[in-house]
C-alpha cells in the first residue's frame, strides 16, 4: 500500500549522491578556510618580522631554549678555519640531470665568479677525510638528504661556498670579497622571503625562528668559513640526528625524496632544523647579502 501522497509511478532518489555532494563541497570549503588562515596567520607573523627587523633587536638566550641542542658548547676545533675560493653544487644521484639542471650548471659556472666544484658519487671520496668518515647511516638518507649532510660536512671541514642547482641572480665575488676580507663573517646568504620560507618547530624557538626570519639567510645558497663554531656544532647535531634514526633508516631507505613508507627522517630534519636554529645562537656572524639569490621557479 502506497503512503498517502506518494506517485507509485515516481522512480525513487536515493539522497546518497547529494550528501556526498554537500559533503566533498563542506570539504572544499573548510580546506581553503584554513588556507586563507594560514595565509593570514603568515601574513600577519611576516609584517611582524618586519617591525622586529626594524625597531627591535635581537639576544640569543640560552634560558629560552633550554631542552634545544642550542644550549650545548661547541666542539673542540683544531683545524684551521678557511675561506676557499670555491662553490660545491651536489649532483649525489645515479640519474641523469635534467636539461634544465644542466642549464643552470652552466649559468653557475658562467656567471658566479667563482670556481665550481660539481660533487657527485664518483668525486665524493677526494673531499672525506680519512680521520672523519661519512657517518655510516649516509647510505641509507634519502637523496635529498645526504645532499643536505654533505653540505654540513663540506662546509665545516672544507669551507667556501654551497649552491643548489638553481639559476644564479649574478656574481658572488664582491660576497666572497667582503667576507674574505671579514673574520667575523662565518656565512653570508641571502635573506629568507617571509616568515613562511624558514623551517617551522614549536615552542619559542619556531616563533623566534619567524619573527626573525629577516635576520636569516635563506637555505639554497651560501658562503660558508670552515671550521668555526657554527659549522662545527652544525655537523655534530647533523650526524647526532642521524644516529638516532640509523637503525630505522638501514630497515626503510629513504629513496629519493624520503617517499618510502616507514623512512624515519622529516624533510626539514638535517638542514633547516639545525642551521637556522644556529643563526640564532651565532646571528653577530651572519651577514645577509642578496647578490646570492636563486631563481625559484622553472628549474627541474
């Protein structure tokens, strides 16, 4: 028996498509929401770093990041410390570059003023010192981050200059210059974007960290002195992290870009993780030089 109203002849509509419907659009919704809060919230935090840079200064404290690596003295360097008249760009896998990757290679090559050092697998063993071996969990970082090792090594016991294989804005020499001609300069790079360019960690350090972010140098080029220490404590907490990973890293490599499930290392865990948290602690050292920027886009 029909239900009063109802047309017996009128195919029934599941609601199921429609509540999907309003279910992905809900979806939709709420993820460019919290886009645009992200946006603002960034937004706002780099406005703030403007007004820091401008009308405040800034004073590492121990005190403030008390449970950090930070707090720890630097090793002991018995080297000396150096300022080669060179550039490491690390090209660490068996593929072939792209065409734009060797592009850029020849732009580095062309336009920095400065030697390049191309470090590949094959050239890898004339830069490891015998008295300090590659840590042992190397082999099995992703590719992305025994690049990121290899520049703590590299800049610490050889020093000059690191590039990703980016197109370069110009020439590093009048860089190179100042700082060669300035012992209290350790590292010169270009000033980070905006408060969304630096690593992101919680608790006081990320929002100092943030604040900051006009006071630091971006990650994907600079010149480096060797054996100071910034870089010493840069390598030691570097290899420190991966110890602690080793034994899950030696179960799951990490492949490429870390995309094998169970890989143990974050993507920013050896390279923003350590050094701009060091920028901080050593900022007196740190000089901001835009003549190192990168071209960002179309570089693959």
């Amino acid at each position: 028996m029909n239900t009063y109203g109802e047309n017996p002849l009128k195919p029934r509509v599941s609601p199921k498509p429609y509540l999907q419907r309003v279910k992905h659009l809900g979806f939709l919704g709420a993820k460019r929401a919290n886009g645009l809060m992200r946006q603002a919230k960034f937004g706002a935090a780099t406005q703030l770093g403007r007004l820091q840079e401008r009308y405040a200064t800034y004073r590492f404290k121990p005190a403030h990041y008390r449970r950090s690596f930070l707090v720890r003295t630097p090793p002991t360097i018995t080297a000396p410390s150096a300022l080669p008249r060179r550039v490491f760009v690390i090209w660490i896998g068996d593929n072939e570059m792209s065409a734009n990757r060797r592009r850029n290679l020849g732009a580095l090559r062309e336009r920095l003023g400065l030697p390049v050092e191309l470090v590949t697998r094959e050239s890898l063993p004339r830069w490891v010192l015998p008295d300090h071996p590659l840590h042992p969990a190397w082999e099995h970082l992703s590719l992305v981050h025994q690049s990121d090792y290899l520049r703590a090594y590299l800049m610490h016991h050889h020093g000059g200059g690191y590039c990703d294989l980016k197109e370069p804005a110009g020439s590093w020499e009048r860089a190179f210059d100042h700082m060669a001609a300035n012992e209290d300069i350790w590292i010169t790079g270009y000033r980070e974007l905006s408060s969304a360019s630096p690593v992101r960690l919680p608790g006081r350090l990320g929002v100092d960290i943030a604040l900051n972010y006009r006071r630091l140098i971006g990650l994907g080029a600079y010149l480096t002195r060797s054996a100071t220490p910034l870089t010493a404590e840069w390598l030691r907490e570097v290899e420190r992290r991966m110890s602690y990973y080793a034994d899950q890293a030696s179960e799951f490599p990490g492949g490429t870009r870390g995309e094998v499930v169970g890989y143990p290392v974050s993507w920013t865990r050896l390279l923003g993780g350590v050094l701009q948290p060091l920028q901080l602690k050593y900022l007196r050292h740190v000089r901001i030089d835009d003549s190192l920027l990168l071209r960002f886009v179309d570089y693959q």
